[in-house]
C-alpha cells in the first residue's frame, strides 16, 4: 500500500492532568499510513471533537476506519495541510482525565506536542503562567484559603503523613521529578500533578527552600485514619487546648500531645485555626497522627469525654479567671496603688466568689485515673470559668508546676510538655503494677 498521510481535526488538543482536563488550542493531530496498520487502528473521541470536524466511516465489528475513507479524506488534506509526520494514536480515559499513548514503538508518545510527561504510570504537565499566581495567592491568604476551603502542605514529610492518613491532596506542586517520587505515587492517582519552579520565597516564610506543596481540601477528623502500628496504642489521656491564640504554641502542644500519645486533643472555639500554616510547621505532622477536634464549645467538650473521666487544669498562667461581672478591666485597681498586688491570691478570691474550690497539688503527685484531661489556658487569658466548673464537676485539680522564686511561668507549650509526659510515665507506671 502506498504511503497516505491523514490529518484528523479537530484542531484542539486537551491538556490533561489526573485530575481535570483543560482545553487549549493547539496544532492538529497527524497519522501517516506508511508506520500504522489502518485496518487496526482505532480512533476514540476525546471529548473536544469540533463540530465542523470530517466524519470518518467505521467498520460495526472491528471499529477501524475504512481504506476507501483516508484515501478520499487524504486527498481534501493534502490540498489544505500538506504532508505531515507521524505523531501518536490517542486514548482518552474518563475515569482519571489520563492520556494513554500506544505501546507500539511507532506511536509516539504525545508528551512532546501537549505539554505532558509520565512518571511511573502518572501524567504530570508544566506550569502555566497562571498556575504559579494562583499557588502564590492561595500561600499569602489566609482569607483565600478559607473561603475555598484549602490547607497547604509544605514538604515531602508533612505531605506522606497525610497521605498515610487517608487525606488525598487535589493538585501537587514540584519542583523535580526526584522530589514527586518522594510521595507514595499510587495514592496520587486522582491529583492534578504540576512542575513548577518553586525557589520563590513568596510561597513559603520557611528559608530552607520547599521543594514541593501539595494543596488540600480541609481535612474532616471523621474521615481521617491513625493507624496504631503508626501512632502507637493511645493512653486514656485528653488534651483541652482552652482559648490558646498563638500559633506557634499550639502547634508545639498539638506536637507533644501525639509523642506523649494521647487519646484526642478537643479546642475550645477561642483557640487559633489549627490548620493555620505556623500551627502545621510547629506540629510536624501531628494533625495526621491524633485526633484533633477543633471549635468545640465546653458542652460538646464534656460530650468527647467519656464518663469516668476527671478532668484537671494547669497552672501555668498568671492571668486571672475570666469573669467580666466580677472583674474590673485591670485588676490592679482594685487594690492601692502602694500595696504589693498578687495575681495568684487575686485568682483564689475570684474562685471563692465564683464558688469554685479546687483543691491544688504538684504536678508530680499521681494524679492519673480511668480516664484523664488536661486543660491547657492561653498565656494572655488564662483559663476560662468554664474549665474550671468542669473540673470542679468532675473532681478534678489544679496541678501545679512549682519554680524557683522570680521566675515567670511557662508558657502553654512547655507546661504542655511537662504534665502530659508526667500523666503518660503514670499511666504507663499503672500499667505494669
């Protein structure tokens, strides 16, 4: 058979990603003869057929175009187009937006003219220009992220421990192929995979430079999976985060309370978004290791607590209880100016006035039960009235971290740390008697 060369239109090309498709107008698709068998050649629509696009005839059985076909449409091409070279046959598969390329040696892969490359079964594509604002946009706005619903994952590590727990990301940024290989690849199949130079310091506040961003819808804790042979056997101990506001401090308890292996960690709604970028970079991946529920009012708190659990608080902050109808806009006021003002004995009267007695003890006295909580307040306003009621409710106290004279109190983070590896080495300690 004499060599034909058939130029199919339309003369769209679809730039895919696993994710989604985007059209795009490029050159025609060109198949010549001389390399395919035509009696075996299948042509399958890829959705962005044009309308004024030549029909070709089919055969019933076999779905092959006709002989008699690309000769006569041959003859309307080679007056229009000319000559043209080989360039691929085209599968298209709905289910996962991928493009598949023939595995004979004379299809060309299409990577060439579209844009787009395979690594170990996955297509990814390069960035367009718009791409690359959009990431930048979604990375500086906290507003943005919220709005779409979006949470940011900076780094391999980060990014495999949400993978790990069954959180699959929609659109991954990297900057090489080494770096995309880093990720388990087979649970990217259903993500949009882009190579995009990432050494811009606007993506991340981080100075080491991040070599690829995985964006994510915003986790549901219902939906999310912490293995045990991961996470280890949680101890029946929960962590209540009461009104902590700083970003950095909650990551950093968020992060003791997986190593400490806790049961859950609940947030009272005062407490900073956990999915803020500080929180995540503190955390280190402690939001895909334990149960983290957030924006939680003290009734549901009391509702993710089983029934036997007695709940204590921290005293770890100098700020005085919250009680706007019993306290003055600066305590100090209330007191001569003359006289030495004492924030720990202000905080006892308004117990007393409240009628909350909690008896106090150290931190390393056994204070561990069935089930055990912690509640941590926020250095600026201390803990709440609300905290304290339902420790009193539950027979719970205030454990106290004793420190040399002059010295300020801890912060949330380090008392964080202190009470919960004191309650795992007494639980654990319990265990064994």
């Amino acid at each position: 058979m004499g060599g034909v060369c058939t130029i199919f239109e339309p003369t769209l090309k679809v730039r895919i990603s696993n994710r989604y498709a985007r059209v795009l107008r490029r050159t025609p698709l060109a198949f010549c003869s001389e390399s395919l068998d035509l009696s075996n050649l299948a042509v399958q629509d890829v959705h962005t057929q044009s309308k004024d696009a030549p029909k070709h005839a089919h055969s019933p059985a076999e779905g092959t175009i006709s002989k008699d076909t690309v000769t006569e449409t041959d003859k309307n091409v080679r007056q229009e187009h000319g000559d043209r070279k080989p360039v691929a046959s085209l599968q298209f598969s709905e289910s996962r937006h991928q493009i598949t390329g023939s595995k004979d040696t004379s299809h060309a892969s299409l990577s060439v003219s579209s844009g787009l490359n395979q690594v170990d079964g996955l297509w990814y594509e390069k960035a367009q220009p718009g791409d690359k604002n959009n990431l930048l946009n979604l990375a500086r706005s906290k507003k943005l992220r919220e709005q779409q619903g979006k949470v940011l994952l900076e780094g391999p590590l980060l990014i495999c421990d949400a993978l790990d727990a069954g959180v699959l990301p929609q659109t991954v940024f990297f900057s090489s192929v080494e770096k995309l290989q880093e990720l388990p690849l087979n649970k990217l199949t259903q993500a949009s995979l882009i190579k995009v130079k990432l050494e811009d310091s606007r993506i991340s506040n981080l100075e080491s430079p991040i070599d690829i961003i995985a964006v994510f819808r915003r986790p549901e804790v219902s939906r999310m999976h912490f293995p045990e042979e991961k996470r280890g056997k949680a101890l029946p101990l929960t962590l209540i985060c009461d009104n902590v506001r700083d970003p950095g401090n909650l990551g950093v308890v968020l992060r003791c309370a997986a190593a400490a292996g806790c049961h859950s960690v609940l947030l009272t709604k005062g407490c900073v978004d956990i999915w803020e970028a500080k929180v995540l970079r503190a955390a280190l991946g402690a939001h895909f290791r334990i149960p983290i529920i957030s924006s939680l009012t003290w009734v549901d708190i009391h509702s993710h607590l089983p029934a036997t659990t007695t709940v204590h608080v921290a005293d770890n902050c100098r700020g005085p209880i919250k009680k706007p109808q019993l306290l003055p806009r600066n305590p100090r006021k209330i007191h001569n100016e003359d006289e030495d003002f004492n924030e720990d004995e202000y905080e006892e009267d308004i117990c007393r006035q409240a009628g909350l007695v909690l008896e106090t003890q150290p931190y390393h006295i056994n204070w561990t039960g069935s089930h055990t909580a912690i509640v941590i307040g926020g250095e600026t306003h201390g803990l709440s009235q609300e905290a304290m009621q339902l420790a009193e409710k539950t027979g719970g106290r205030k454990l106290v971290i004793p420190m040399v004279h002059g010295v300020d109190s801890l912060n949330s983070a380090m008392a964080a740390s202190v009470l919960l590896f004191e309650g795992r080495r007494r639980l654990i300690l319990n265990a064994s008697e």
